[in-house]
C-alpha cells in the first residue's frame, strides 16, 4: 500500500519500465493529442490514475459536481493499424491507500433521488473499510479503457466501439481486453481505478482510487468484424462480450448477440443452435447502468472454444499476470 495518507508518492514508485504521468490526462477517448508513449509489442508500460482524491480536489469541492475522472495518455502501440484488433493485458494494479465515493442528485440506479454525499473509505488489511465493521475485499480493476476516436472525441465517462467507461468489474490484474483500432497507433488510454466494484456501480462510485496499472498490448488475429465492441478475457479463463446502449436492455442485447455471433463464428453453429447453449452455459450479467450509456456483459468459460475457430482466446487472460507483481502496494 502507499505510505502516504493522503495521495501517492508517484516520484518514489519504482517503475518495471516506461510510465505515463497522471498530468497526461484527458476527458475524451480522442486521436488527436500528440502520444506521450510509443511501446513496442509486448513491451510493458505503467500508467498512473487519478481519482477523485488526486491533488485535493475532493476535499475542496462543495457539492462533487465539478469533479471528473479522467483517463491516462494517449500511448502509441508501434506499428498497429486502423482496423486491427489488439489484446491488453492488465499484469498489475497498484492502488493507494484510500479511495473515496459520491452520490449525486439526479444520479445513480435507484427510484428515489438520492442527496449530495461524499465519503472517503480507508484501506485496510486488503479491505475497502466502509464502515466499522463492514469491510469488503479489495479488488482492484480498471473502469475506463480505450482508444482514441478521430473526429468528435466521445467523453471518458462513455462507453462504445472504441471501450470507454466500461466498468467491467472483471478487468483486473491476469485479465485482457480487445479492442479495435479506431486509427493507426490505436491512441491506447486507461485510467478511472477502482479497489471495489459491485456489478451495476449502482450509487454512481465505486471505490475510486488512485494508482498505476501495469499493462502490455500484443496483436490478436481474428477478424475485427467479429469484434466491433471490447471483449474481456479474465484471470479465471471466460470470455465476456461487452455491450452497450442507452437502457440495460439495450445493452443485454447488444452483448448477447456479439456472444451469439461468436458462436455461430468460431463452432459452425446455427444462429438456433447458439443462442440455445447461451441459454444453459453463459451468464448474462450488468457492469454499469448510472452513466449516459448502460454496460452489460454476456460471457461463458473459454474452454468451450478451445477446438474452435476462436481458439486464440483460450488463455489470454489466465496468462496477463507477470509473475512477482503486487495487485496494491504493500
């Protein structure tokens, strides 16, 4: 865990190799801003996070409502063109000490509105400490990733076709995301950490939190069509379809066809046939339904596609951890 109480020492952090500062943020997934990264295949990269902690912003302000989240970059990843899909690995997440939670009128997954609060919530022995008593593990995932967009740049806080603010609470360290290439180089961003997520995120927070993520990118082959939307592979070997849209229902849909389609893809299938072993072997589940853009995912354990077209995703997430690497600081 950091040393420090109230924000972390970034210039004490020993970095596995190249890092991006968390000054190198920004609101939009756009293409335009000059990289601040060129990595190679493979290479691993470390970005640091802000959060609503970062430099006492939340301390300072009255009502939470001129906070923002911002992510990370944008990173170059050499030689990737427009069009190809590319596989992140997230080997590490390292988190600070404390994180912090709002509510916000008019925001948020319940009937009633909910008032203006804030809350800092401590960690402690691997726990988010909510309150005396009420401790909930540390988990920590990555709620925004993505790559730049050209043209009118989509708000971090989205999610679409390019990734965004997925809030996929199984992105974290051994996991992996594809995404496609909106453009050459990709323009790769990443930030919005949290230590604890529930599915749905329904107060509007988590526990948001700052940190580094420690992460590579390799290029996958399988045909971008296939893959319009991000696809997360987890440490625990499933592989989630991600969809989105402006209601849950929406987004259920969207990735309950992006599974099908696999399906019918990678095991010759009849779109009948896949939609009935979905149906008795995958989970259809929420990431988040409190920002402009609902995020469901609809996943089933890769091990099914092991003798399959889609063989290359069998693995990819189980193997994303770099042996020796800490999920926080200790």
């Amino acid at each position: 865990m950091s040393a420090s109480a109230t924000s972390i020492n970034y210039a004490s952090l020993q970095y596995m190799n190249d890092a991006v500062e968390h000054r190198h943020s920004h609101t939009v997934f756009s293409a335009d801003p000059r990289p601040v990264l060129g990595v190679a295949e493979g290479q691993v990269f470390r970005l640091e996070a802000r959060s609503l902690l970062t430099d006492g912003a939340f301390e300072r302000s009255r009502d939470y409502t001129d906070l923002a989240i911002p992510v990370t970059g944008p990173v170059l990843f050499e030689g990737v063109a427009a069009g190809e899909v590319v596989r992140v690995q997230v080997h590490a997440i390292d988190i600070a000490d404390r994180g912090a939670m709002v509510t916000l009128p008019g925001r948020g997954g319940f009937s009633a509105p909910l008032a203006t609060a804030g809350r800092i919530v401590p960690i402690v022995d691997g726990h988010a400490r909510f309150a005396e008593g009420f401790d909930v593990p540390v988990r920590p995932m990555v709620g925004k990733i993505g790559v730049g967009v050209p043209g009118p740049a989509p708000d971090s806080s989205t999610v679409g076709l390019h990734g965004g603010n997925i809030d996929c609470k199984d992105l974290t360290a051994g996991a992996s995301i594809l995404l496609t290439a909106q453009v050459d180089g990709a323009a790769f961003y990443a930030g919005d950490l949290h230590a604890c997520q529930g599915d749905g995120e329904s107060s509007l927070t988590a526990v948001e939190i700052e940190g580094v993520v420690t992460l590579s990118w390799h290029r996958v082959d399988l045909p971008p069509a296939l893959f319009p939307r991000p696809v997360v592979l987890t440490a625990d070997e499933r592989v989630l379809m991600i969809g989105d849209g402006p209601d849950l229902g929406a987004a259920a849909t969207t990735a309950l066809d992006d599974l099908q389609r696999l399906l019918v893809w990678a095991l010759g299938w009849t779109p009948e046939e896949a939609a009935m072993f979905i149906s008795i072997a995958a989970d259809l589940g929420v990431c988040q339904v409190v920002n402009a853009r609902a995020s469901a995912k609809a996943g089933l354990p890769a091990t099914y596609l092991r003798d399959s077209s889609a063989a290359a995703l069998v693995g990819l997430g189980s193997r994303a951890v770099l042996e020796g690497q800490p999920t926080h600081w200790r």
